[in-house]
C-alpha cells in the first residue's frame, strides 16, 4: 500500500492508496484545490470546511451536467455558445447562485449548531 500526501486549500492530507495510484489521486486533489480556490474568492473568509463544501458542490454540480449530457436521446445537438464571454458569464452567474446558497447552507447550520 502506497502513501501519498496531498494539499488541498494550502493544507496537507496524507492518503493511504494502492500502489500506482498516485498520480491519479495527486490530479483529483487539484482539481479539488482549484474549487476551493474558487469558493475562497467568491467567498472571502470561508472556514476550512465550507471550503470543501462549495468545492464538492461544484464538483456534483459538474458530474451532474456531464449526467444530463450524456443522457440525451443519441442524435440530439446542443448548440455551443455565441462566444467564449457568454460562457463565461453563465459559468459566473451560476457560481453566484451555488455561492448564495451555500451561504444560505452555512448560515443554517451555523444557527442550528449554537442552539444545540
């Protein structure tokens, strides 16, 4: 069994893995890091944990997009968008919605765990 050490938002994690299977987690780990980058900066002061929250979330909301488009009826086109920009502004716009509710996520959990 192999070990191998992976940071994720500027901290490291040491991982037990079966042998050979190092690399694969080392890229797994940065596309984790690059999503909890993305909740840092649309979030400044976000704890460790809700770092990792909105980072899976994206990462759900992805592999749920990736579902939808590999579910279509064969023969079905999607159109691409007019430009780079308007991509760009849906990806943008749908980061500020899974942003409100995360927050709106961390709030109620945030209330729920001082009245407890």
């Amino acid at each position: 069994m192999a070990e191998v050490t992976l940071t994720i938002g500027g901290r490291q994690y040491a991982i037990h893995c079966g042998d050979g299977e190092e690399a694969h987690l080392d890229r797994l780990a940065k596309m984790i890091d690059a999503k909890t980058g993305i909740a840092r900066q649309a979030s400044p002061g976000l704890t460790e944990v809700r770092q990792l929250l909105f980072a899976a979330i994206l990462l759900a909301d992805e592999v749920h997009d990736m579902k939808i488009k590999t579910e279509k009826p064969q023969g079905s086109l999607e159109l691409p968008p007019a430009s780079n920009e308007a991509g760009e502004e849906v990806m943008a716009s749908r980061m500020n919605v899974l942003a409100a509710r995360i927050e709106a996520l961390a709030d109620k959990l945030a209330g729920a765990a001082t009245t407890s």
